[in-house]
C-alpha cells in the first residue's frame, strides 16, 4: 500500500507541473490557487457528505485545519508561483527537493523522531541527483538580486510545506482522516487566499477556454484531491521524512514526460542524476544501505 501510495503521488504530481503552465496568463495566480482549492474542497467535503464519512471535529481539530490550510494550500503555492517569475523551475525544483531534509529535522523538532541516517543519506543522493539533472539550467543562472529573492521564495514555501506535513501529522495522531483534514483544510486556504485577493484588490477573472478549464479540473482532482490524500495518507503511515521523498521524484517524471511534450535531451549527467535519484529511492524503501555491509564488516 505504502509503494502504491507513493508512486501515485510521484505520477500525479510529476505531471501537474503541465497543468499549472496551463493556466498561467488571463487569470492572476493567487485567484487561480484560489479556484483550484475552493473547487478541490467543495467537491471533497460534499463526497465526505454524502458518503457520511466526514468527521466532525473540535476546536483544536478546526485550528489545526487551518494551519495546514495557511501553509499547504495556500503560502506553499503562493511562495512557488512568485519564485518562477525569478529563478527557472527546475532550479525551484532542486530547492523543492529539500523537503526530505527539512521533514526529518522538523519532525526532530516536533516529535522528537530520531533522524534515520538512510533518510538524510537518501536526501542528499536525491538532491545531488536533481542538481545533476537541472544542471545546464543552474549553471546559466546569473547571481542577481532576483535570483536570491526566487530562491528565498523557493525556501520559504519549502518549509511551508513541511510545516503543513507536520500539522498533518498532528490531524492523524488527534484520529482525524486525511480525508477530513484535507477537505476542511483546502476550504480554510481557499478562505485565506479570497481574502488575500479581495484585499489585495484582484480582479475575479476567469479563462473559459477548454484548455484552461480542463487544467483546472486536473489541478482540483488528480492534483489536490487525490494526490494530497495520498502523499498525507504516506505522512501518517511512514513519517514525514520518507514520505517527502516523493518530492525528490516527481521532478523526474516531469522530465520524462518533457522527453515527449517539449522535446527534452537527456545529457550523461541528466542520466547520472537519475541514477542517484534511483538510489535514494532504494535506501528510502528497503532495509538495504550502503553502510550495513561495513558495520558487518568492522564486526
């Protein structure tokens, strides 16, 4: 389960980035994350409904929602959007990829889990493996003022995101579904972003074209409603730490579907890349690592 959880938010994931480009260009970004949220949620939170399966929570139960809600489905997004108008995507990518570290420190900090050094090993064969791969793109990054707010953006919404994997991790262990977390969490963020939006002074325009549209029902169901269950799902089940490995990896599939849609050249580093990514993936999943052998060796 945990392996089919995983590799549905990989492919998930890995493709919404077609999505999301998608709809860039008529409607403002807040307003469009502010459609893609409120869609998402109305339609799980009436599913939940009508299926009697949503939850009824307290007080501490709506606060934590709402944290989640503030820091996942709306300044993780807010900060990512505004850090592409700087720095490429995949340099953005390479900084998303931190969250695998930042996860395990922040469950350190909250939880006081212990950091399993095949998680961390495995975060820096991932990172070092998505350096590889975007590495054309980062070396003709020019230093510039814009490049350190784009990449301060990057980090910013990167711990947001892992913020918003622990309060789901503190939904779980107070027995609230991820189902129910998610639905009331997506309405409290699309809330928070109106508000940004109407205080902001944006206008409600909206992009009637097919393209637009079916971009935003992929990005509300696929996207939201399923691949956030499943990635949440894995938050519970293996801790935030494994489970945001997946972040490592999704950059990888949205290579591959470029190799088809946009014509991307696989470079030996690019391949090389791969293979460390490959190799995080197999100290994440298995009891395998590079150093039991010499533990068993010294012994």
């Amino acid at each position: 389960m945990n392996l089919f959880l995983y590799f549905l938010t990989v492919v998930i994931w890995g493709t919404t980035w077609i999505a999301i480009k998608l709809q860039l260009g008529v409607v403002a970004i807040p307003v469009s994350i502010f459609y893609r949220f409120a869609l998402a949620g109305l339609i799980l939170f009436a599913a939940l409904l009508l299926a009697r399966k949503l939850q009824r929570l307290d007080r501490r139960g709506h606060w934590l929602c709402v944290g989640q809600g503030l820091c996942l489905f709306c300044l993780n997004f807010l900060c990512f959007y505004t850090a592409t108008q700087w720095i490429p995507s995949g340099l953005v990518s390479v900084v998303f990829s931190a969250a695998t570290l930042w996860n395990a420190l922040n469950a350190r900090l909250w939880f006081g889990t212990r950091i399993a050094s095949r998680v961390m090993v495995a975060g820096v064969f991932g990172f070092s493996g998505l350096v590889l791969l975007f590495w054309p793109e980062l070396a003709s990054q020019e230093a510039s003022h814009e490049t350190l707010l784009g990449l301060g953006f990057a980090l910013l919404g990167t711990f947001c995101f892992s913020t918003g994997n622990m309060l789901s991790s503190l939904q779980q262990r107070a027995g609230i579904r991820p189902l129910t977390g998610n639905a009331y969490s997506m309405l409290y963020g699309a809330a928070i972003l109106l508000a940004g939006c109407l205080a902001a002074g944006l206008p409600f325009e909206f992009d009637g074209s097919a393209t637009y549209v079916g971009a935003l029902l992929y990005l509300a169901i696929p996207g939201s409603v399923i691949g956030f269950t499943a990635y949440l799902t894995l938050v519970g089940r293996m801790g935030p730490a494994r489970a945001a490995y997946c972040t490592v990896l999704f950059p990888v599939v949205a290579l591959s579907v470029s190799t088809y849609a946009e014509g991307y050249q696989w470079t030996p580093s690019a391949l090389l890349g791969l293979g460390l990514v490959m190799l995080g993936n197999l100290l994440v999943f298995t009891k395998w690592s590079p150093f039991s052998r010499r533990a068993e060796a010294a012994g």
